[in-house]
C-alpha cells in the first residue's frame, strides 16, 4: 500500500514540477504568479523526493 501511495506521489510531483515550469516560461519575473510557480515547483521536488525514499525503504525493507 505504500509503493502505491508513494507512486501516486511521484507521478503528481512530477506533474507539479513540469505545470509550474512551462507556466514559469511564460510570466514575466518578478510578479505574485511567478512567485508561487517558484513555489509549487519547490513542493514538486519535495514531493518527488519524499516518494522516492519510500519507494527505495519499501524495496529494501522487501
């Protein structure tokens, strides 16, 4: 049930990150947009990483 839960999370992490980067290609710097594309991509990669620690502690602990 884990591995299933932390597969959901990478592929929804790795939506988030490439969403927020092509809207990042396309609004100006500096404004509130950008600022929070900036963010969701932070919570992207948080997200994937966190994922990949469960997936990797599931198959070793198999």
């Amino acid at each position: 049930m884990v591995g299933l839960i932390a597969r959901f999370g990478l592929g929804f992490g790795v939506f988030l990150i490439l969403s927020a980067t092509l809207l990042l290609l396309y609004l100006p710097a500096g404004t509130a947009e950008s600022a929070i594309s900036v963010l969701t991509v932070g919570l992207g990669v948080f997200l994937v990483l966190i994922s990949i620690f469960a997936l990797y502690t599931e198959r070793k602990r198999r």
